[in-house]
C-alpha cells in the first residue's frame, strides 16, 4: 500500500495512492460503512496528525482494503486537484549513512567503512514532492544524493538483524542534497548537509509487506532528464537490518524515524568534470516500487 501526506487549504491530510493511480484523501476510506476499527484509526490520525498515529493506522488500513475495502474509488475526486504533497513523515531523527554503497566510497576516494558511517540532518532540512530547494548564500557546489530511505514503525532499541525488519514500517525515497564546498570546508558533514530544504523525502511511502525484501530495488538520479546515478540497493555495503541493528544499539527509534541508507555511485563532486546543481535544475531520484521524487534548484 502506498500513503502519504498533501497539503490542501492550509492543511496537512493523508491520502492513498489507489492501483488507477488517484490520490484520494482518507476520509474517503473512513466512510460510515468502515469497521469501526477503521474509522477509528484513521479519525485519530486525522485529529492529532502524527507520524504515529498516522502509521499505526497503515496496517489496519491495509488489512481492510485488501479485504471488503476493495470498492474504494476516487469518487470525491483526486486530491492533487486541489493539493500538492507534503512529505510523508516529519523525522524525530532523520539519520543518514555515508559511504555505504562499495562504489561510491571508492569514487570518493575515502577508505572503506568498517562500521556504519552515521549523520543526521535537521528537522528544517526536511521538504517533500515538487517542492523548490533554495541554493543556500555562499553555496556553489550542490550536489544530489539519491538514497532509499528507511521508515521506522514502532519503538526500536537494541534490536538484532534478524528480527530488525519487523520495526519497519515502509520506504521511501530521499535526497541527500549536500553543498559539497560548506561539507569540505568544515571538516565536518553538519552545516553542508542540513540547509534548508536539503533532504526531501517522498512522493509517499510504500509498506513493508509491498517490498518484503529491499536488497534488490533499481534507484537512480537525473537532473534534468540527464541519467547521472545508476544502481541497486544490492550494492549496498550494510543493508537494512544491519542498519537498524547498528543504530538502536545506540539511539533508541521511534515511530517515523527515517533512516537514508546510503547513496550510489555517480554524485556531482567526483564526476570529472563535477557537476553540480544550478538554479532551475530539476533533480528526480526513482526508486524501483517507490516512485518518483522531484524537487526544482532555486536561486
């Protein structure tokens, strides 16, 4: 099941991407004919408009649609009518993993990690779908970093591989934008990493039972239609339940956590010539069962 979030009159509704494709808003779901389970789930995520709440209701949700829910349509119209989307999730902790792709390590020309290589970006970082990402003052080196991006469930801490999985709730796609020249310059990833606007996440997110396995998902980069990251999540160095692992040994997860696993080869910075992004650039990250992410560089 694909949900997420979109922003209409002001405010911030969950929406359901149906198999046509329409976005349709969930109080289409929450009809009078619902569950009452239903109904109740999805008023608490329309009244306190969490991340918990809003994620504690996809499995009921998900339950009943592939039951008797079968028969909801777009009858009160697709919702990008007279909305665009916001991101799917607000991140207590949006975490982020370098180096963690073998062939992009190498083309950074950094040793390989023996560990986890472990960041966070900022809540103000945060953005989503079709929204413009402003070029920071002084920036003149940003780059792209198309990554999956981990959504956590539930409460996670000093969880094993084996069971790591069962704390996530879905996935989606991410940006890690990052103005290379405030990164290096700094000797640190904090300030190049966590500008505003730099890490969108979307269209929506895709439930784990839909992607069982996340170790063989094609992911790729454009700007402005141009192919410039090309790879599968096969290629990752440490994969998802030895990601979760890693961090709740150390930072206890809680709903809505976002954890972006790494990106592939082919960033800006180490292509010869660089290339990097430059106001009215259009960048797009597509994630194989995901979707597409599509943000615009502004001046």
């Amino acid at each position: 099941m694909k949900a997420g979030r979109y922003i209409h009159d002001g405010k911030v509704r969950p929406f359901l991407v149906l198999p046509s494709g329409e976005l349709v808003d969930w109080r289409t779901v929450a009809t009078d004919w619902a569950p009452p389970q239903v109904r109740k789930v999805v008023g608490q995520a329309l009244d306190s408009g969490t991340d918990a709440d809003f994620l504690a209701a996809l499995p009921i949700l998900e339950e009943y649609l592939a039951g008797e829910g079968n028969e909801v349509s777009a009858a009160g119209g697709d919702i990008l009518g007279g909305g665009r989307l916001a991101p799917p999730l607000i991140p207590r902790n949006f975490l982020c993993i370098g180096l963690n792709y073998l062939d992009h390590a190498r083309e950074s020309k950094m040793e390989l990690p023996v560990r986890p290589l472990l960041f966070a970006k900022t809540a103000n970082a945060i953005s989503g779908h079709g929204f413009s990402i402003a070029t920071p003052k002084g920036a003149e080196q940003l780059d792209f970093e198309a990554e999956l991006a981990v959504v956590i469930g539930r409460r996670c801490s000093r969880v094993g591989a084996t069971e790591a999985l069962k704390y996530v709730a879905g996935y989606t796609c991410a940006n890690d934008i990052s103005a290379r020249d405030f990164q290096f310059a700094d000797g640190q990833w904090y300030r190049g990493k966590s500008c505003d606007g730099f890490g969108p996440l979307g269209p929506w997110l895709v439930t784990a039972s839909e992607i069982p396995d996340a170790r063989n998902l094609r992911i790729s980069c454009r700007v402005n239609g141009a192919t410039m990251q090309d790879s599968t999540t096969s290629n990752l160095i440490f994969g998802v339940p030895e990601l979760v692992e890693f961090i709740s040994s150390y930072i206890t997860l809680e709903a809505g956590d976002v954890i972006a696993t790494g990106t592939p080869p082919g960033v800006g910075f180490a292509r010869k010539p660089p290339v990097y992004l430059r106001p009215g650039d259009v960048v797009e990250v597509e994630i194989e069962r995901i979707g597409i992410l599509r943000n615009t560089i502004q001046a």
